[in-house]
C-alpha cells in the first residue's frame, strides 16, 4: 500500500482511538486506586448524551462539553459511593452504571428531542471543528513528511489533542508527583497509606473523579467530535474494549496509547473494508464488526503476555484488626 | 512488688521521678465491637525512656488498646495523656503529629516500592517526589548508621526478607519524627538471631530517650527486653509489675488466671515403622523462585516429626505438597507406595484416600469455610464420604449427626451445629478442624500452626489431641513457628531454612539455642552433613 | 439481625428505594408517577390478556435470572446471559427447523437439548478462559454478547433466512414443534386467547427452579460450587478444582440461559428472530440479586419484572412520554440498590437490631 492509501486510514485510527484512550486513561486512574470500572461504557454513554444535548439546545460544544463531564461526574460518584463508601461489589455497582446511562439517555432523549432517542444533528459551532496545526498547508508539498504533518496529525478536533497530551500528563503524575505516588499505593496497600496517615477514601474519590473527567471527555468526543450528535447505544461497548486496552497495557499510560491505538486501527479496518477477500475467501461484514471484540478476547487469554493488576483492585478497604 | 491488683481498677506504676510526666497515659479506655468487648476501662502510664511490655493471650484486647493509641480506632471511652497533655488522637495523622510510631505485626509496606519510597509516603515535602526522595536518602543514612538500622534504600521491598522489612517500618516511624514507638509481636517472623539484633536497635533508642511499647505474647521477650510489663485478659489490664520483681510464672498465672502447664506431658514415643518417606523434594514458585530446594525426610508410626523455622522458609510448601495443594518434584512414599505429585491424582481428594490428613495452617483462609454451618464444615474435604452421600444427593442428616458427636467429643463450644464457623472462637474453630480431620484415623496427620490465635486453655487440649493420636501409632508431621510448641510436642526436631532441612535433632537431646543456629541457617557445633539424608544440599548461607 | 430481616426486610427497602428513584425519574419527564404505577400494574395482572404477557415474560427471567444465580454461588459474575440466550435460542431453531416433528412431545426434549447444549457452549469459552488463563470473566461475556449478536446477524441475513423472504428470519417451525400456550386453559374457565403469548415453557422454568435449588443445596455439586465461591483457597484445600468447578457452574449457567429460547423462540415467536432475546440477559442481574441467588427469590423477582416488563408495554402506549427504556431505567436501579449499595441499608438496619438487642439486656 503506497502512503496515499495508508495516511487515511492512519487518520481515522487516531480518531478512533481518541474516545479508547480517554477511556483507557481514565479507567488506569481508578484502577490504580484500586476501584475497578467496567462503568466506563455508562459514563461514557451519558455524557455522549449531554453534550450533544446540551450543544444542540445551546449551539455551544463548550456548554456541551461541560455538561457532558458533569454527567460523568455525577455517575462517577455514584460509583464511588457504592465502592467506597459502603463497600459494595464494585463490578455490580459498573453493571448498574451502564444499564442506568443506557435507559436514561434513550429515556431523556425522547422526552427532549422526540426522535427516536437521538439528539438533532449537530452542526457549526455546536460541534468540536478540526483544528489546522500551523503551517500544515504549507508544509503540504514537502515529499513523505508533508502529507502526514498535513493529513495525520493536523486537522483533529482539540480532543484528540488533549488526549494525546494526556498521555504524558498521567505518566509524569503518576510516576513523578506525590499525589502519584499514593495513588499507586493505594491500590497496591490501602493499609500502608492508612497507616501512613493518609485518607484511602479520599485518595480513592479522587481517583474515580479523575475518572469520570476523562470519560466525560471521551463521551464528548464521541458525540460532538467523532460523530454529530447522540445515538442510543452509541458506546457499542467502547468502555469494555478501553478496559481489554487498560489490561493489555499493564496499566501504564505510553502502553495504553499503543493499545488502544491498535483497536482504533482495527475498527477503521472494520469501518473502511466492509468485507475482505482475503485468499479469494470473502469474511462476511458482520465478522469485520465482531473483529474488535474478538481481539479483545485474544488480548484477555493473555496470548499477549501476562499482566498483574493492582493488588488491592476490586476489593473495598476495611481497616483490620 | 508494686501494683499488682487482680480484681477490680487496676492500679499503675507510680512514677519514678516525680518531675516528668508520663510519655503516655492512658485512662480508662473501652472499645466494643459489636458484642464483643474488646477493652475494658483501660489504664496505663509508660514513662519516657523504658521499654514497657503489654501481654495477654491472643484476643486479649493488647492490639485493639495500640489501635486506639495509633488513631486506628477511637474509644468509646477514656482518655489518652501524651507528655502530660491531653491529646486527642481521631486518626493516624494524629498520632503521628503527636510523636507516636507503630511497626504492625502484619507489616504495612508496598511490596512492589522501594525503601525509599515505602519511608515517604504519606510524608513528602511537597507536591513532587524527587526533591522528596533525596531528602530522604540522605535521613535515611543518618538513621542507618545511628541504629544498625541497615537496609538497601532502592531495593524493593518485594525483595528483601521479613527482618529488613521490618527495619523499613521503623525506620519510617523514626523519620516522622516519633518518639514513641509501638511493636505488635515484632519477633513473630524473625529468626532468633534477628530478633536480638531487633532488641539491640530497640536498646538503641531507648538511650536515645526515645519509648518503646512492645506487644507479645511471648514471656522470654518480656523478661529479656522490658523495663516494666502490662498483663491483658479478656479485655481488662490485670496488673503493672516491674520486670525485675516478677517471673514468668507469675506472668503466665497472671494472662491465663489461672495456673498453667508450660510442657505437654507425654509419655516417650515408641517409634514403628516409616509411613511417610519423602525424598528430593522441589518446588517452584511462580515468580520462578526455588521454595523446596530438596527436602527429604521420613517420619514413623507413632511419633511426632516437628518442623521447626521462621515463617516463609519453605514449612509451607512442604505441608502444601504432602497435602495435594501444590505439585512438586521428587518422591513420596506413604506406606511404601509412591504417590504422585503433580499429574490428575494429586489432589486433596486423592491424599485423604491415601491415609493423610491435614490441618491447614491457616484455618480461615483454608480450613473452613467461614460462611458454612458447623455440620457443612465437617464435610469439608470429606464431601465424597459415602456416610455423607445417599444417590446423588447429600445426606444431611447424617452429617449433621455426625458433627453432633464431633462437637461433644471434642468439647467445641458452643456445640450447636448450625452455627457459622465464623462465629466461633480461633480455639473452636481448630477444634472444628480438628475433629474433623484426627477422627478419620489417618496414617499420617499433617498440621500446621496448630495453636496460632488459639487461647491457652484450648491449646492444651489441642496438644493432648495430638499427642493421642500419635500414641494410637499414627505418623505426625507437625510444623509450628513457635519454638516451645516443637521442643513440647515432638519427639524428632527438623530445622527448615531457605527452603531445605538444615538439620535434625532428637527433641529430647536439643535446646531452643541450637534450633536457633539452624533456624538461622547455621549448622549447631559445626556438624556438618546431612544427618538423615539431605543429598545434593548446597554450602550453608547466611540470613538474608 | 433476625434472619428475616436479612433475607426479607433489606432487599424490600432496596426495593422500595430504586422504585422510588425510578417514580423520581417519570416525575421529571412530566408524568404522574402513581398514574403510572396504577396503569403499569393494572396492564401487567389487570386481565388474562395481561397476566398471559406477564407470566411469559417472567419465564425469560427465571430461566435468566438462574443462569446468573448458578454462576453468583461459584462467585462468578456471568453477564454473558444476552449472548447465551441468543446461541441458545440458534440451537432451539436448528433443532426444530431440522425434522418434521409430529408431535411437541418429541420436539420438546430436543428443543431442550438444542438450547441448552448451544447456551452452555457459548459459555463455554469464556470459562475456559477464566480457568485456565485468567481472563477477566466480565469483559468476556460481554464482549461475546456483541460477537454472537454479529454472529446472529451474518447467519440470518445470509444463512438461515427462509428463501424468498425480506426480514432477517427463519421460516416458521413446524406445526410439530409447536408448544401448547396457555390458551388451552380456557376449557377449563381460565380467560386466556389461544394467543397469549404464556406457553408450557412456564413450567419448565418452575420445573428449572426446583432442580437448581436441589443441585445448589442437595447435591455434592452444589456443595462444591459454594465452597468454591465462598473461597478458592480452602476449595483446593478440600481437593476441590477450580478449573471443574469454574466449567461446570458457568455450563450450567449457559445452558439455563439457552433454555430461555424455549420460551421466546419455540414457544412464542415460533421461528429465530433478530434479536430475540431483548436484554432479558441482562435482566436475569437485576433478578438474581433480587433474589438473593436463591430460586423462590429468583421466582419472585422475575414475576415482579414480568409485571414490570408488561407494566411498561401498557405505559408507553398510554403515557407516550415515558418510554420503555424505563424498564431499563429501574432496571439499572434495582441493581444499583440491592446490589451495589446493599450496605447503605444493612448497616442502618444491623445497627438498629443491635441496639434493640443490646437494649433488652
């Protein structure tokens, strides 16, 4: 394949991994804490559904981004009431998480909109615009390297940007920060930082706000970004597979930017090839669909290597005797 | 003797210098879980610079008491006094504010930090870590060298044995500044030799002005390291004595409330022949770390093989092994028949058909189930037994019959079958076990930690339950971290260390200084070679 | 705390709870929620016509609601009951569209068969997984709920699609493989149309409660799939193996799962739809913790989604507002409180047992 093929689907791996990393990312935060989330699809699904809402009344992407964070939020501390705070099963309070944002989006949505559980179409100022990076159309013709500054790395929305910058942010707070530091201890041994005089509750809601906030951003992205407003359902199982990504990565921030990279290569193949003739084999469309999920269980059998999760993940904290 | 009341508001020491205050005092402390009592209107003065020994039976109440002073739990009642103030101590925080450190007997370490990095949690200066992580490599060497307190600031915890662990947690109470530092059965894992140079560093301090509380239930520590010593029972201090003007008979009369036996008796054993043959045996853990390095050994119809050493060098392993929890290499021969170790037929179910039982170390992790009723329990392992099973379905009836007996028999308290097993005490709980496992008549009883968290009363009669079985000529395999419960129970002594057996003793021939040597991976008198047979065993090492 | 109180008192206040946040909920969207409630009940049991939706849709929820409850006792969270449902339901087909049946008495048991062995099948994968390699058995079941819905898709669309025909599903099954409904009830006075939907897969799923409580509670299985959920240590410790243990509950699991498809596939629809399983999977959660785990507390907690479920249909057509994703809304709710927040009320109420109890002293 000569680059010309190549760079668009390069782009549009990027952009699919956007929603994944953001993802990725915010459930390496709340798992580091030692909170497990398979919440991230619901977080994810209710502020798609707040922001496309919210910039669809408004005109304004920024108030629906805002407006998407807060919902994650909130569901956020719904979690972290669950599993913090009266130390419920964390992975049933993440089941409830996404039956709750999938009833209530589609439920709100037709009490607002009356279409269907969709929000309008977004246009014009109510949707994240592509940003042109300086000199992109200048650089254009240079041979190789003009194309993909021009095609691949300019002209993403600002989120795609923010959650590459993410990357590196959480790598330096986790590794080279104080607050970094407790949080990989806290989910390792909730007893040696209460012992060390600090808050494991507080440690732990920060960690599932964290959360919340980059799958507010995620949710966003996917609605007023990726795509131009809500539909139900609109996650199909994004948070699940940001989860695969986080285990895949070890629950390290420059692995998860691979990992999830892979899946947003893998979904634009799906997306771009409807079906393969592979060897004069034609695979049925429905196979290239069911493709990411596949790998994601290939990933999880762990043919890829073995990851140790936190230690204390999963588990509420109870001070022992 | 000064202060000793055995009824009613204990008194306390009085002060020995008139002019300064106690480091601590508490007054009139009670904590309740749920029903359970755990301190009774507690009373206590340490004066700066002493050594003060608090001990008690297990449940006594004597970690609950240091919770409270650490801010891991608060009083329903009482008083704390530091330095003649009144301080009020909400949580760790606090404690740590007002100069008290605390070293739990379950260390509170991240295994996969540094030293480092393990010493400054929770006490940074600041927002980032390098300028942290400096400064404390620097305090780190100071208080290294002041104290003997020597450990490696960038090795993983992970990686380093349970004695420099344990230096790590007081070299981080020291760097929080504590002056008052709180020891929760610190030699529990240490070898003897580990646990003088743990009262060396504690000696230390003390001359550096600095108090020192330490929590055990072993007599030997308090007469050896304690200035002044606390007895705890049921939830109550009992008495404040002055070391010096006590014993550790009276010490002993004092926790139990009664007079105790400190020895089994037993009569001499009349060895028959070999039951359990075992040779070469090899284990690997998943981290790819050797945990048996070839262990052979054999034990006889009618005696009691213990299996002395510090927890973590290879004990485990080997009761895991012989019981089918872990596969292994090498060979054993029960009654002369090889059994397999590692393919379909090694597994719990196979080993009791084999004539070996097990008595778990750890009863709540493995033993029992602690949600299951008292009759579910006595299935555990058994759930095959045709007594137990009528077609395909199980026989309640039976069971619950059966656990009837076995709660009577063994005097399990209270005997009502349907109960939790976790609402029983340690002591019913391993008599539970127990019963289970000794009235199956096995050729061979494997038992592990038989009396951990076990009160005394219930430990004789444990003793007495194992001492019978190996006068009804049945092999025994006993291993225990605590010293006088080997030399009191076995007849033939195995010392483990790293993972081999360094030595083997008649009991009746050893004394606990020679054991210590082997527990500590030194040959006793310099008797080198196998004494029953440990081929392809590698020069000696020392302690890690 | 008194026994009841545990098994009884708590999960009633959870109840109360959701269905609280839930009337919360209609209230914003501008509704009535006591109207609502008064319409949701009176379609659900208000008639034979509701109570024949109402008892059909709760027979998709025992079979569910089991198959969660099989696997909670092994301490496994199979949330993959959508997917298993959906294969099971592919089983159910294949099975009747393969012979002309001349009677359901012979259908029947096949059916059975097909269900559960292609429900257990599918389940079969992600508890090997779980066994053998340690994969996280949550994100596994789920991600096979996506793949055998495309799965389902590629054979309808361009397999098993009867030829000639426009919509993605089979052809009929044969009048052989036919099960009697309920409407056979009407000799005997009972209300019902010959075409409610309630069919004799209702007793099977009575019938499926009676042997999951025998073999959860009575058999040696049972015994060892509650140790082993309770602790995996000291199940190993009894010779008890994970791997067995872990295959054999989440079989069962599976296999519970498919048989639902006796009751939506060959006793309602009578043919293999897309879709026709309708997130009774995922219900079967929300059932199982309801229910404590327990098959009268499973029986109970699918009849009351039954009421919810034909409460809804009657809901959204009166009050077009509230949509039927309520169902899922209270759904979700009922998981969260009787799930996730159980401590939220079982501490309050612990405590105020202790303190009567301490009281009385």
């Amino acid at each position: 394949m000569d680059v010309a093929a190549i760079l668009p689907l390069l782009d549009s791996t990027l952009r699919l991994a956007t929603p994944l990393l953001l993802a990725c990312l915010a459930g390496l935060f709340s798992e580091r804490s030692g909170i497990f989330d398979i919440g991230l699809e619901g977080k994810m699904l209710i502020s798609a559904f707040f922001s496309a809402a919210t910039a669809a009344i408004t005109g304004s992407v920024w108030l629906g981004l805002m407006a998407g964070v807060a919902g994650a939020l909130a569901f956020s501390l719904i979690h972290g009431l669950a599993s913090i705070t009266f130390r419920g099963n964390q992975l049933i309070s993440g089941v409830a998480i996404n039956f709750l944002a999938s009833g209530l989006t589609v439920l709100i949505a037709q009490d607002w909109f009356s279409s269907g559980g969709r929000t309008p179409a977004l246009a014009g100022p109510a949707r994240f615009s592509a940003i042109d990076l300086p000199f992109a159309d200048a650089l254009r013709d240079v041979p190789v390297l003009g194309p993909i500054y021009h095609d691949l790395v300019s002209g993403h929305t600002i989120l795609v940007y923010v959650a590459l910058l993410a990357v590196p942010v959480t790598w330096y707070v986790l590794f080279r920060t104080r607050y970094g530091l407790r949080l990989r201890a806290v989910g390792e041994n909730p007893a040696a930082v209460d012992t060390a005089g600090i808050s494991v509750t507080g440690l732990r809601y920060s960690a599932v706000l964290i959360c919340g906030l980059l799958t507010g951003l995620a949710g966003a992205y996917l609605a007023t970004g990726l795509n131009a407003g809500f539909g139900r359902e609109m996650t199909a199982g994004r948070g699940y597979i940001a989860l695969a990504a986080l285990i895949f990565a070890k629950w390290r921030p420059w692995y998860a930017l691979m990992a999830t990279l892979l899946f947003g290569l893998l979904e634009a193949v799906a997306i771009r090839y409807q079906t393969v003739d592979l060897l004069g084999v034609t695979i049925p469309g429905p196979f290239m669909q069911a493709l990411p999920y596949i790998l994601t269980v290939v990933i999880l059998a762990g043919f890829v290597g073995r990851a140790i999760p936190p230690r204390a993940g999963g588990a509420p904290y109870v001070k022992e005797r | 003797m000064t202060g000793t009341s055995r009824t009613g508001r204990p008194e306390v020491a009085p002060s020995p210098e008139a002019g300064a205050p106690p480091a601590i005092e508490l007054r009139g402390i009670s904590k309740a879980f749920g029903k359970v009592q755990a301190n009774k209107n507690i009373s206590i003065r340490v004066m700066p610079g002493t050594i003060h020994g608090i001990i008690g039976e297990n449940g006594a109440g004597k970690s609950t008491l240091m919770s409270i002073l650490y801010g891991f739990y608060r009083a329903d009642a009482g008083e704390i006094w530091i330095d003649g103030t009144r301080t009020d101590i909400p949580d760790s925080q606090a404690a740590i504010r007002a100069g008290i450190g605390m070293v739990f007997q379950h260390f509170k370490l991240v295994e996969n930090f540094t030293v480092l990095e393990n010493v400054v949690l929770g006490a940074e200066d600041g927002m980032l870590l390098r300028p942290s992580l400096a400064k404390a490599r620097r305090i780190l060497k100071q208080l290294s060298e002041e104290y003997e307190l020597n450990v490696d600031p960038d090795a993983k915890i992970e990686d380093i044995g349970v004695g420099a662990q344990q230096r790590v947690e007081i070299l981080k109470a020291l760097y929080r500044n504590a002056r008052i530092l709180i020891l929760d059965e610190p030699t529990g894992v240490l070898t003897p030799s580990e646990a003088d140079h743990l009262f060396r560093i504690l000696d230390g301090l003390r001359r550096e002005g600095k108090t020192i509380i330490l929590i055990t239930h072993k007599l030997r520590e308090i007469m050896e390291a304690t200035d002044t010593v606390s007895v705890m029972r049921r939830g109550e201090m009992t008495a404040t004595v002055k070391t010096s003007e006590t014993s550790p008979e009276q010490l002993a009369e004092l926790m139990v409330g009664r007079k105790v036996l400190l020895r089994v008796e037993k009569s001499p054993a009349r060895p028959g022949p070999v039951v359990l043959e075992v040779r070469d045996l090899r284990v690997t853990d998943e981290k790819g770390v050797e945990r048996l390095k070839g262990v052979s050994l054999d034990v006889r119809a009618g005696e009691i093989l213990g299996i002395a050493g510090v927890a973590g060098n290879g004990q485990s392993e080997l009761l895991d092994v012989l019981g089918g929890i872990m596969p292994a290499t090498g060979t054993v021969r029960m009654n002369g028949e090889e059994i397999d170790l590692t393919g379909r037929r090694s597994d719990g179910q196979t080993r009791r058909a084999q004539g070996i039982c097990h008595v778990p170390e750890d009863r709540q992790r493995r033993g029992l189930i602690m949600q299951f009723t008292a009759w579910e329990n006595v299935a555990f392992g058994y759930q095959r037994d045709p007594g137990y099973n009528r077609g395909p379905l199980m026989d309640n009836d039976a069971l619950r019959r059966d656990t009837e007996g076995k709660m009577q028999r063994f005097d399990v308290r209270p005997a009502n079958c349907w109960l939790e097993a976790r609402s029983f005490s340690g002591g019913n709980q391993q008599k539970i076990v127990l019963a289970r496992e000794i009235e199956r008549n096995p050729d061979l009883l494997l038992v592990g930690q038989p009396t951990r968290g076990v009160d005394i009363g219930a430990i004789e009669f444990i003793h007495q339950q194992i001492v019978n079985l190996r006068d009804a000529g049945k092999a025994i395999l006993l291993v225990s971290v605590e010293l006088d419960e080997i030399l009191g129970l076995s007849d033939r002594v195995a010392v483990m260390f790293d993972g081999r057996i360094m030595g083997e003793r008649d009991a009746s021939a050893t004394d606990e200084r020679e054991l210590g040597l082997l527990m500590a991976g030194m040959s006793g008198e310099g008797s080198p070679g196998p004494v029953d047979g440990a081929p392809g065993r590698g020069p000696l090492e020392q302690p890690a | 705390m008194p026994r009841w109180a545990d098994v009884a008192l708590v999960p009633l206040i959870n109840l109360v709870l959701a269905f609280l946040v839930s009337g919360l909920v209609v209230l914003y969207i501008g509704e009535n929620p006591i109207e609502a409630l008064v319409i949701m009940i009176r379609g659900a049991v208000g008639s034979a016509y509701g109570w024949g939706y109402t008892l059909f849709y709760a027979t998709n929820f025992i079979f569910t609601g089991l198959a969660v409850a099989v696997a909670f006792h092994a301490r496994l969270f199979n949330i993959g009951g959508e997917g298993q449902a959906a294969i099971g339901g592919l089983g159910v087909a294949l099975v009747c569209l393969a012979v002309p049946w001349p009677h359901w008495l012979l259908a029947l048991p096949a059916a059975i068969v097909g269900g559960a062995v292609f429900g257990a099948a599918w389940a079969a994968i992600p508890a090997y997984l779980q066994a053998r390699r340690g994969s996280h058995i949550v994100i596994t079941t789920i991600m096979f709920n996506f793949i055998a819905s495309a799965l389902l898709v590629y054979l309808l669309v361009d397999v098993l699609k009867a030829p000639g025909q426009m919509s993605p599903e089979t052809a009929r099954f044969p009048e052989g493989a036919t099960l009697p409904n309920a409407g056979v009830l009407a000799a005997i006075g009972l209300p019902f149309r010959p075409s409610t939907p309630l069919n004799l897969a209702f007793l099977l799923a009575i019938l499926c409660c009676w042997l999951v409580w025998l073999l959860i509670w009575r058999t040696r299985l049972g015994y060892q799939i509650r140790a082993f959920g309770h602790s995996e240590p000291a199940a190993v410790y009894a010779g008890i193996s994970p791997f067995r243990i872990t295959m054999l509950a989440m079989l069962i699991s599976g296999a519970l799962a498919g048989l639902m498809a006796i009751n939506s596939v060959m006793g309602e629809a009578e043919r293999l739809v897309l879709d026709s399983v309708q997130g009774a999977g995922f219900i079967g959660i929300a059932v199982a913790l309801m229910g404590r785990s327990h098959p009268l507390g499973v029986f109970l907690a699918a009849i009351l989604f039954g009421i919810l479920y034909q409460g809804g249909a009657e809901l959204e057509f009166e009050m077009p507002a509230v949509s039927r994703e309520m169902i899922v809304v209270i759904q979700a709710l009922v998981i969260l409180f009787t799930g996730a927040l159980d401590n939220m009320v079982r501490l309050p109420v612990e405590r105020f047992y202790l303190h009567r109890r301490t009281g009385h002293l």
